[in-house]
C-alpha cells in the first residue's frame, strides 16, 4: 500500500500533470488534445501521462489511431484514506479538489504583467 501511495503523491507533485489531471475532470481527451494547451513537446506530455496512468489516476485507450485518456477519480482514495488516518483531514470533496486544481492552472497561465495580489 506505501508503495502505491508513494506513486500517486509523487504524480500529484508536478504541477503539469495536476493540469492534465483537472482537465481530464471535464471529460475524456485525446492525448493530442491534453497536449495542446502546454508549451512542450508530445514527447514530454507522453511521459506525464505514463506517470499518471502508473499511479492509476488515469487510464489510456486506443480508439482507432487516436489515444485516448480518462480520468480514474476513484484513484484518490487511497490517498485520502491515508490522509485521513491522522484525524486532521475530511474526506476528499471532488468539487474542492477540481477548485483547487483549477486555480492552480489559472495561476500558471496568467499574463506576464498581471499585477501581484
């Protein structure tokens, strides 16, 4: 079980692959799509993808010649079961967790010159 823990926090570390994550909230993507709104190679998001999908958080499919990722919300629970094992945290709200990584990628795509808060 530590072993698999240590897998899923160590994707939810990088801020890309959290991104990736909230936009698979939204519905299933083609990795060509998951990859448009990021400045790096297919290449690169490939790996992070294979990051996550080694963590269970989510899963790949080949439709046709099309890739195809899904978001495996249930993958969580480990994580919040552990969490949770220390009597300072509720259980994982989804909707908090999509608000929160949702403005983690508004924070990253801000214009250059936004003024600080």
């Amino acid at each position: 079980m530590t072993g698999a823990l240590d897998i899923i926090f160590s994707a939810l570390a990088d801020p890309t692959r959290r991104a990736i994550l909230t936009m698979l909230l939204e519905d299933d993507m083609a990795v060509t799509d998951v990859a448009h709104p990021f400045d790096m190679s297919l290449a690169a998001i490939s790996k992070h993808l294979q990051v996550l999908a080694e963590a269970g958080l989510i899963t790949q499919e080949k439709r046709g010649r099309v890739k195809w990722c899904k978001l495996e919300p249930d993958a969580l629970k480990a994580a919040s079961v552990w969490m949770q094992g220390f009597g300072q945290f509720e259980p994982v709200n989804l909707d908090a967790f999509e608000r929160f990584l949702a403005c983690e990628l508004d924070e990253r795509h801000e214009p250059p010159d936004a003024p600080l808060p």
